[in-house]
C-alpha cells in the first residue's frame, strides 16, 4: 500500500512540474504590451529582470519597444 501512495505521489509531482513548464503562447506585441506595462517597477531587482525578458524578446521585439 505504501508503495501505491508513493508511486501515485511521485506521478503526480512529475504532472505537475510538467505543466509548469509550458511555452508563453502570448504574441510578441502582447509580451511587449505586458512588459511597458511594468515600468516604471518598484525595485532595482524587479527593473532588471524586466530588462532581462526585454533582451529575450529579439530584435523584432526591440524595435516593437523602441516604437
């Protein structure tokens, strides 16, 4: 019986954190939306990783921003 709850547990983990992480099906001008939306952010940390997804976006994404 042990052994059942274990393995049910252990499937249920992998279910979840499987889930967690799924692609970002947003569209490039709504992620450019969501991340002007954001600023000015409240902390240093907050700005740079704002920063950080704005680098991630591309060169596309960067010239939708400077627009």
């Amino acid at each position: 019986m042990k052994i059942k709850t274990t393995i049910l547990a252990c499937l249920t983990l992998l279910l979840v954190s499987g889930s967690s992480y799924s692609q970002d099906r947003r569209t490039l001008q709504t992620r450019v939306a969501d991340l002007l939306a954001a600023f000015p952010a409240n902390n240093l940390a907050y700005t740079d990783q704002l920063m950080g997804e704005m680098l991630n976006l591309g060169d596309e994404g960067f010239k939708l921003i400077c627009d």
